[in-house]
C-alpha cells in the first residue's frame, strides 16, 4: 500500500513555510503524493450543493492558494514527493494552456506529476470565471482531456472539437513522464467511472466521511462496474492505479449506521482498515492529517508513520 496525504490549501496553515514543512515531513517518513485541492474563487452566496459534507457546504471562507502555484513550489523544494491535483476542476482553465503548464511542472519536477481531474460541482464559481457552461462541464472535461493527450505527444498538432479547436501548433517540451503524466479521475458517479475507463489512468474517488461512505462492499461494487467498463473500452484494467481519499469533513458525524468511520481510532484499527482496503483493489490511500496547525499537522502524519505503518507493512 502506498500513502498520500492533503496539503493546506486555506486557512492560517496555508502559507509558504506551512506547505513546505508538512511536505518535506511527508516525504521524509516515506509517504508517496500530496494532493493540492483546486478552487479559484467562492461565491459569497451559493445554491450549489457540495457532494462531501451532510450539510452540502464547502468548509471554506473563500480563501485558497491556486494549485499551480504550489505545484510549482513543491516541485522545487522537494525530490521524490508525487505532486498530485486532487482534483483539477478542468472547465476552469483553458486546455491549451493547462497542458503547456502541466507538461513544464513536469519537466521541472523531474516527472513527479499526477493529474487528478474532475468535472467541478460549484455552478457560481465556472460563472465567475467565464469557464464552459455549467452543464456541459463533463463533455467539456472529456475533451479537454483528449486535446492534454494530443499535445503531450504529438507536434505539431490539430484539433477541431465541439468546444475548441487550433491548427498546426506545437506545444513543447512535452512531459517527461511516458507517455503523459497518470490522470486520476475523480469521482465515483456512473459518469467518472465511464471517464476512468476510457480515458484515465486511475480512479480517485472521496469516501470515508458522512456524506460519501463508501465502504469496502461498495468500493468492490464499483470495481467490479469500472473492470467490465474499462475492458469495454479495449483497456487493461490492471493497468489502473485506484487512490481511495479519506478526508476529515464533518468529523463530529458518525457513520450512517453508527458505526466507526474508517481510518479512525486506534492504530490497529486503521491498520485493519488498510489492509481490507488493500485486499479489494485499492493501490494508494489518502490521509488528512491537517490540524489547527503546522505543528499539529506534522505530529499527526509523524504518529502515523509511526504507529500504523509499521503494523502494515509492506
């Protein structure tokens, strides 16, 4: 099994020195990617509903650093880190640009990006920024997908889609990562796991929290349902890296039925749950471990390093 962990993103822990000391201690214990969230703007007003909290709020005050920007600090201060968006809401960037920036942070990074894509929830929020109309965002984020494939391995290049297009263009260097960096779908919707199966190479679904359980029964339906789409497609499911995110939202709410939520309590208990994990399929699990502060965040991820890791082993 492998680790990831969250960045901070906002709040008081979200600054220069915070970002690179949580990170560094992550790849100094050995964990695998940190994920860096995706939100340019807040609406101070919002009727749209955020699929990860029982009460469909987002836990923010409108405050976030912007995902490039930290890629491109991380992937200087530190060696062997994935760097990971968890998620690029893609209908927000123009394509050709977010392929030329994702291709340099790659090159810059000595090959350590993975791009974690969604289709995006927060209606206000593509308005403000003059993104693709709100309910085409997933035919939009399909073909944005295609155009990042085309321009990562072929120059010059031509495309001609519904919602863009160019003519005899060359958009290098190309990553260095053959041949583009992993694209992790996010999401567990009939719409993600039909997207992970035709064009992604992974699956990045949110669970373990009280708005989004899903627990090992239903981590195996789901794929069971991405194997027979992915072979569908003419793909090796093998082939797919599936990252399951365990986040901290609504802590104080237990699980629906009352039982513990996964990846709480004890070590042994959380070691238990990674390894019912891991025998269903799942590759890498990601953890939140921000507190209050730096500080806090650190002797979270430092305690289990120490304590549950070892009771997994390999």
């Amino acid at each position: 099994m492998r680790y990831g962990f969250y960045l901070p993103t906002r709040g008081p822990t979200a600054t220069r020195e915070g970002v690179l000391a949580l990170a560094r201690e992550g790849e100094r214990l050995g964990l695998h990617s940190a994920m860096i969230a995706d939100h340019v703007v807040l609406p101070v007003e919002s009727q749209s509903i955020y699929p990860y909290t029982v009460d469909g709020k987002h836990p923010s005050g409108g405050d976030a650093l912007e995902t490039f920007s930290i890629l491109g600090v991380l992937a200087g201060a530190t060696e062997r880190l994935r760097l990971v968006t968890s998620v690029l809401v893609l209908p927000y960037r123009n394509p050709v640009l977010t392929a030329k920036m994702v291709a340099s942070l790659d090159v810059l990074s000595g090959g350590r990006v993975t791009l974690g894509v969604g289709t995006g929830w927060l209606q206000e929020e593509f308005e403000a920024l003059g993104s693709p109309a709100f309910d085409k965002r997933g035919a939009v984020t399909d073909e944005w997908i295609a155009i990042f494939k085309q321009l990562w391995q072929q120059s010059p290049a031509n495309f001609d889609g519904k919602f863009y297009r160019y003519a005899n263009i060359r958009c290098e260097p190309f990553p260095l990562q053959k041949p583009h960096p992993p694209i992790w779908v996010g999401g567990h919707s009939q719409a993600a796991l039909r997207r992970t199966a035709r064009h992604g190479d992974g699956w990045h679904p949110v669970g373990a929290v009280a708005a989004s359980p899903l627990p090992p029964q239903e981590m195996r339906a789901h794929l069971d349902t991405l194997k027979r789409l992915t072979e569908a497609e003419g793909r090796d499911f093998s082939a797919i890296e599936i990252s399951y995110k365990a986040p901290l939202y609504d802590t104080g709410i237990p699980s629906p039925d009352g039982s513990r939520r996964p990846f709480s309590g004890a070590a042994d208990a959380i070691a238990g749950d990674i390894r019912t994990f891991a025998a269903i399929g799942v590759h890498e699990l990601i953890f939140d471990f921000r507190g209050q502060s730096i500080a806090e965040s650190i002797e979270r991820l430092q305690r289990f390093a120490a304590e549950v890791m070892p009771l997994v082993g390999g």
